[in-house]
C-alpha cells in the first residue's frame, strides 16, 4: 500500500512543486517509489495551469532535481479523501486549506517543516523573498525529514 502525499502551497510554482520534485528523488534514490504516491497543488486559483517558476527550476537544476511536465492546480476537497497526507508550507496555507478542505477529522494535514529538527518554523515564499537557495534548502530538510519518519514506521 502506498502512501499519498500532497504538498501545498500558494500557487503551485514554487514551493509545493519543488516538494514533490525533490521528494520524489529522495524516493527513487532510496528505491522506494512503489511506497508513495506524490503531488502538488495550490489553494489559490491565481497560478492553474501554470508551469514551474522559471528562479524555482533554476534552483533544482543547480541541485540536479529532476523537472517534470507540471501544470499548477487548485486543491479540491475531494483531495482530503484521496491523500494519507496534506502538507502545507506556511499559515497561509493552512488557513485555505481549511476552508477548502474543512476540519481535519483524520489529522491529515501538515506542515512540512513538522519533520524537522525546527518543528514551529515554515517555508517563506520564494516568490517574495526572492531566496529560491533558501527555499530549496528548507523544502529538502523537511522532505528528507518526512521521508525518514514515514520509512521508520
């Protein structure tokens, strides 16, 4: 049985992308892609359709992270059903994502830095701070932290 994972953000060209670019090397790497299942969306409708942002790419380019064929999309509440998780980048996010999705019954929904020895801390908006470096380095710390917890379960 796989795990489903969604990553969340804004607009779905930055970060929540960047998650599951860089989770799904961390799988194949650890050859355990069989075990998940892994996406990315939006709780803004300000990006559907859109490709990864240009800075964000360069970024995982420069760390040698596979880029796929991704178009941004809005999370819908039929999402919370479908997903074991639902992880979110910043309060932002959590807030919209509470009102797509309702009350979290199930505790689904996180935030990615959860997984981190930085537990209370979350993962600015590259497209504001313009520290896509940053962004990538705080998305791979919490990425490798949720991979190790849910491989030790």
């Amino acid at each position: 049985m796989s795990i489903k994972v969604l990553f969340i953000c804004h607009g779905n060209i930055c970060r929540s992308v960047s998650a599951e670019y860089i989770f799904n090397k961390l799988i194949r790497e650890r050859k355990v892609e069989d075990d998940f299942t892994v996406d990315s969306a939006a709780t803004s409708t300000e990006e559907i359709g859109n490709p990864i942002y240009p800075p964000m790419e360069r970024a995982l380019r420069n760390h040698n992270i596979p880029i796929g064929d991704h178009r941004a999309r809005q999370v819908k509440r039929s999402d919370y059903e479908k997903y074991d998780l639902i992880i979110a980048m910043d309060e932002e996010n959590m807030y919209y994502l509470g009102r797509i999705l309702g009350e979290d019954t199930e505790g689904k929904v996180h935030y990615l830095m959860e997984y981190t020895d930085d537990p209370h801390a979350k993962i600015e908006d590259p497209w504001y701070t313009r520290d896509f470096e940053k962004a990538y380095q705080d998305i791979r710390r919490g990425c490798e932290g949720l991979l190790k917890e849910k491989l030790e379960k």
